[in-house]
C-alpha cells in the first residue's frame, strides 16, 4: 500500500514539473513574440519615417542622404546623386571623400552632437568652396544629412567687393590646407607647403614679404588672421603704393637684423618680434604670448625678472634659458633693455644661442664628476687593499699551521677566496679611475679569443650562438691580457642578456688604417693603423637617450637586481688605460654594436721592472738569509708581513714612515739587505727616502708595494736602480718569492 502510495505522488510530482515546463515554454514564446512584434513595428515606423522623409526630399536640391548610425547609406536623393556621383559607394564616408580632406572624422564628430542634442551643423571649406553640412535624427537607427552651398551675400556690391581677396590657409606645420581661386590665380599654381609660396620665413604679419609666383617673385603685404584648432588664414594684399621711410616704418626696420629680438610689454607680453627670434623660437612665439610660455629655468618668477628689469635693479644683465620648444633642445642667453615709448615702457629681449655653450659646460661638469669620482674610488681602493692585505696575509699565515684534516681549514679557504673576491671588486673601482696596475704584454687578439672560445660559450648559452671572424693578417698590440678578457667576457654577457629569446653575437676582428683623424662622440681618434674589435648582437638594442649614460658607474639599462653598472664603466676605463678608445652604436629593435680600437704595436717599448712572482703551484721559496727593512704605515700589514718574512728564516727591522727608517739606517755598521716600503706614506713617501737612502747605500735593493696604481709613480720607479713593484693586496707566497728574486 505503501509502495502504492510512493508511486502516484511521483507520478504527480512528474506532471506538475511537465506542466511547469511547459507554462514556461509557452511564456517565452509570448516573450519572444512580443518583442519581435515591437521590433517590427520600430522597424515599420523608422521605415515609414525614412519613407516620408524620403518623398519629401526626392526633389529638392539640396543633396541630402538618409543613413544608418553606421554610416550606411539607405537613401539619396537626385542632387545627391548629380553633385557627388558614386551611386555604388556604400557609405557616406565614401561619397563625400573626393570633396572632402577628412570626412570620416567630421561625419563621426557632426553625428556624436547630433544624438546628444538631436541636430548639428558645421561649416566646411572643401575644395570647390564652403558648405554648410548638417545633421538631423530621424529615428534611434536613422539621420538625415544635407550638404548646403554657403549662400552668397545678398545686396549690391561694388566693382572692388566683388573682387575676392587671395586667401590661404594653413595648418599647425606650414601646410597650405586651402588656397581660393584668387590665390591660385595669383600664384599660377597649386602649392602645399609655405616654404614653397614665400621666399623667406618666418612670416611677419604686417609686413611686406616676396611671393613666390609662376612669373617670378612679387611683393605682397600679408595679414593673418586665426582660423582656430591650430590654423591660420593669410590673406595676400597689395604692397603700400608709397615708400615708407625706416623712422615711419617702426620695430619693421629691425626684421633683417641677424640678432633675435623681441620686444616686451612690462607684463611679458610679446608685442613684436624680427624674423631671427621666430626662426629661434619655432612657431610657440606670437604676439600675445607670455615670455613664461617660451622660455623656463631661470629658478625664479619670470615677471619678477621682468620688474627688476623695468626697475634698472638687475645685478647680472643676462640669463641662461631653456626654451619650450617640444622638437628639440635649445639654451638662449636672454639680456633685457629698458626703452621708453609713449605712453609706458617695455623691453628689448636680445636672444643667443647658447645650445654649444650649454653643451660644453654639461661636459666640463661631467668631465669633474668623474675625476671626483675616479679619486674616490682610488682613495677608497687604496685603503682596502690595505685591509684585504691584512686579512688575506694573515689568513695565510693561519693556513700555515692548519692541514687539510684540520676542522678549521675550510673556514680559512672560505676567508682566503672571499678577499680574493673582494680584491677583484678592487680592481673593477680601479680600473673605472684608470688608476689600475695593469701588466700590459704583447698579444695576437686571434690567440686570445681563441683561449677564451671556451669559456665565452658556456656564458652566452644554448639559446645564443657565438661566432668569430678575424682579420687573416692581423697586426699584435700590447695589453694586459687578464684585464682584456674581462672587457671581452662583459661586453659578451651583455650581448646575452640583450638577446632574452635567443640570437647570434658575432666578433669581428681587422686591421683598420685611419688616413686622417677620426672625429666621434666628442673624441679624437689619432691617424694611424689600429686592431679594431666589434662585438655585434641582434638584441632589443639601447634608447638614443641612454647611449651617452651607459659608460658611466652605476648606471645601468637592466631591471633593478640585474646589473651593477659597473660592467661598462671598468670596461671603458680599462680600454682607456691601454691607450684605446671604445665606442657603441645602437638602434632599439635592431641591436647594438660595440667597436674597441687598440693601437697597433709597431716596436718593443720599454717597460719599467716589476716584480716577478713564481706561480703558486712552486711553492714559497727556501728558507734564506739577510736583513729586510720593512717600512710601512698601516700596522696590520706591517705585522703581517714583518711574521712572513721572519718565517724564511729573514731578518727584519720594522718602520712605522719614511723618517723612522731613516732614523735606522744613521746606524753605519748596520748592514741592509732590502728595502720593503711602502709608496704612500704620511709624510715623506717611499720614493724619496729611498733616493736619500741609496746615496749611501747604493748597493740595497728596493721593493715598493702600494694599493695604488703603478702608474702613478711608474717614472719615478725607473729612476731606481733594482727596484720593483708589488702591487697590494698580496699573500704571503708574492711578498716572500718577490723578496727572494730580489737576493738573488
């Protein structure tokens, strides 16, 4: 009974969902029915509307077209069809583009009003002369556009009205966008730009200029008048009959004077201005205009410049400007003169270009930046690798009495690698301020990127293919070949990192004779046979505005944790330090290209002599004998390298300056084997107490060590017999190899 039951309530269950369904069904169909109804009686009503419409303006002669708000054409009458033909063009546009220079954007403009407001009206100057055209809504869907001759004006005229004026009208640019058929008359012919119509530019309302004309240059006197939305009509009179005298004449006497000059009211106001100020300025300047529109940068109130100015209490008689012009960058030197006129006084602005001026002065102030710069990083070199001495010694003199099973050995390494590191961040500073001891060698370039083949391929990548084309008679050059393959290996690494999807670096190199001079990028390449190296990639390339930036420190193209920036700047100070030049070239899109020039080594210079320090793999020399005069001021390296010495088995007498050593030395019966000192001291330096020493001693020989550059005391090393170098930060392996050479 139970189950019985169960089975006709989901009988029921299933009817009243059918008959939901279906009631649904049904009310959605009337839905459906309804609105297509609607639709079709819309359509029924625009159609009749548009029917109307369309009887009532079959023979008017008007042209007059009813269109879709899609600007398709459903209707045109018969003067439609006889004044702008194309019975087969589908939309206004199409019609009206033969009589029109931009229909599309006037139909969009006319009609976007004509739904907000229900009509819209325009007057248009087209090529067979003004209109009238409007717009009128028939429906949400349809409008009703007509094309009306501008009437003429009614009532007698005299035998000069119905003269037309010449007329032309032009754009933002110098474009003629309009000549009447006086003008054309006038000219010969149609033209299309002012440069071509005037003889000279720019145009001086007012004033008689020479037209450009089929039969030759004629004189006219020009009045402008604006046209608005950027445009201006000019319209071409005759010439004054008398001769104006220069005193009659006015400000007009001074338009063919070769000096900028603009006169200004005592607000600021521009009153008047010779060809040469429009010529500077560019079309902003105008009469009416605001000398703060022009001009910017002088740090204070331009009307209180002026004040001061009218008020005779200006100290500095000129300013340093820049103008406003958007197409390029241009400085003027800008002095005020106070005249007096009827009535109340004004200003003479006289303009100068100082573009070159402001130039030069930008690379005076760069070119200080950088020496500022290069020092610091010297002095800050300087005193670290002074630390990193101490520390790397006195590592090494830990790792002398801990093996390789000992628990803190590794630690030591770790210490050790990391100076080491730090020792090369050095470098980098120091070869940025040129101030690197470099040990230049003759190379063969061939040679040297063959040995660096290798490595360069595992640094582009897979996606990145490398190639090389060399000179088959290339020419050797002399550099230091550590510090070139750095500059090869950044220059590479960039190349990669410019090419994200992948692509070829080629690097070429040739023999390039330069006949004369080579003038670039504010340089001057000597005559003379170079090794030039190019390094090419096809990657996204550098803005034109970054190109002059990206040889100084810290700057960098690459997202923030990508680059250091001082990746090109040690490779350009590197470069430069060798006696060569590098330069770049780039197009965004296209790639860049960087060409190294290196001067070809046509003979065996003379060098001064530097320490000559055995390879690691030999081991430190045998223990020795003899006496060493250490004279250094930093303590931690003296200490360290007094404890390096005393371990070969050397006497050592320790000095804290150059005046205590030669307090040591007052000593006669004390016998000196070497002098270890220091070339930067407070005080007297190493150099010249050594010169002082040797008098006496003439016999001692002498090694400098210093965290300097060589070069900085290079001439002054070669005036010393037996003397060499040493450069900071060295182990303790270098200090004592290099002393042992020294004895023996």
């Amino acid at each position: 009974m139970a189950l019985a039951t169960a089975g006709l309530a989901l009988q029921s269950t299933d009817a009243v969902m059918t008959i939901g369904l279906a009631a649904s069904a049904v009310t959605l169909v009337l839905i459906l029915l309804g609105y297509l109804g609607l639709h079709l009686r819309a359509q029924t009503r625009d159609q009749a509307a548009s029917a109307g419409v369309a009887d009532f303006i079959a023979k008017d002669g008007t042209p007059s077209f009813i269109v879709t708000t899609d600007r398709q054409i459903l209707y045109r009458n018969q003067a439609a069809e006889v004044q702008f033909g194309e019975l087969n063009a589908e939309t206004l546009a199409r019609a009206l583009q033969a009589h029109f220079s931009n229909p599309v954007g006037l139909l969009y403009r006319l009609q976007s009003r004509a739904t907000a407001s229900g009509n819209a009206r325009e007057e248009v100057i087209t090529r067979k002369g003004p209109v009238r055209i409007s717009v009128h809504q028939l429906t949400n869907e349809r409008f009703l556009w007509r094309i009306d001759p501008v009437p003429a004006r009614d009532g007698p005229r005299s035998s000069q009205e119905g003269v037309a004026l010449p007329m032309v009208m032009v754009g933002r640019s110098g474009a003629i966008l309009f000549m009447n058929d006086a003008a054309r008359t006038l000219v010969g012919h149609r033209v299309k730009s002012l440069d071509r119509l005037f003889n000279s530019l720019p145009l001086t309302p007012g004033a008689v200029t020479e037209l450009s004309t089929s039969e030759g240059s004629r004189q006219v006197l020009v009045a402008e008048i604006d046209a608005g939305a950027n445009r201006r009509v000019l319209y071409l009179l005759p010439p004054p009959d008398e001769i104006i005298s220069p005193s009659e004449l006015g400000w007009e006497t001074f338009q063919d004077l070769p000096v900028p000059l603009i006169k200004l009211g005592p607000d600021g106001t521009v009153l008047a201005f010779n060809r040469m100020a429009a010529k500077l300025l560019g079309v902003s300047l105008r009469r009416e205009a605001h000398l703060s529109q022009l001009m910017e940068g002088l740090g204070r109130s331009i009307s209180d410049w002026l004040d001061d100015s009218l008020a005779g209490r200006l100290v500095q008689k000129s300013e340093f400007l820049r103008l406003t012009r958007t197409d390029r960058e241009i400085f003027v030197q800008v002095s005020l003169n106070r005249i007096s006129e009827p009535g109340e006084a004004a200003l003479i602005a006289v303009l100068q270009d100082a573009t070159e001026l402001k130039s030069l002065e930008a690379q005076f102030v760069q070119s200080q930046k950088m020496q500022a710069i290069g020092q610091l990083a010297g002095g800050v070199a300087h005193d670290f690798n002074n630390l990193l001495t101490a520390i790397s010694g006195h590592c090494d003199l830990l790792l002398l009495r801990h093996d390789q099973g000992d628990p803190d050995f590794s630690d030591l390494v770790q210490i050790n690698q990391n100076a080491n590191r730090a020792a090369a961040l050095v470098g980098q500073l120091l070869a940025f301020s040129r101030k690197q001891t470099l040990r230049p060698e003759t190379l063969d370039m061939r040679d040297t990127l063959a040995d660096l083949t290798h490595l360069l391929n595992r640094l582009v990548g897979e996606k990145v293919t490398l190639t090389l084309s060399h000179d088959p008679v290339l020419a050797p050059i002399r550099a230091d070949k550590r510090q070139l393959e750095q500059v090869l290996m950044n220059l590479v690494v960039n190349a990669r990192d410019a090419m994200p999807a992948g692509g070829e670096i080629r690097i070429v190199t040739e023999v390039t004779t330069l006949d004369h001079p080579l003038e670039r990028d504010r340089v001057s390449v000597p005559a003379g046979r170079f090794v030039t190296v190019q390094v090419n990639d096809d990657g996204t390339g550098i803005p034109r505005d970054k190109l002059q930036k990206i040889f100084e420190p810290f700057f960098t193209t690459k997202r923030t944790g990508e680059g250091t920036g001082l990746g090109l700047s040690t490779a350009y100070g590197i470069v430069k330090q060798t006696g060569g030049f590098i330069f770049v070239d780039s197009e965004v899109g296209r790639g860049t290209s960087f060409t190294l020039y290196f001067p070809v080594l046509e003979g065996q210079p003379t060098t001064v002599s530097r320490a000559v320090v055995s390879s690691p793999d030999k081991g430190p020399p045998p223990r020795a004998d003899g006496v060493i005069l250490l004279v250094e001021d930093e303590a931690p390296v003296r200490a360290f390298a007094s404890r390096a010495l005393r371990l070969r088995g050397y006497t050592v007498l320790e000095a804290e300056s150059a005046e205590a050593a030669l307090k040591t030395l007052e000593d006669k019966d004390l016998d000196i084997d070497v002098f270890v000192t220091d070339v930067v001291m407070p005080g007297m330096d190493g150099p010249s107490w050594v010169r002082q020493a040797l008098k006496q001693r003439p016999d001692v020989r002498v090694v400098f060590v210093s965290g300097y550059a060589e070069d900085n005391f290079g001439e002054e090393q070669s005036k010393i017999p037996n003397s060499v170098f040493l450069p900071k930060p060295f182990s303790l392996t270098d200090l004592t190899n290099t002393v042992h050479n020294q004895l023996h």
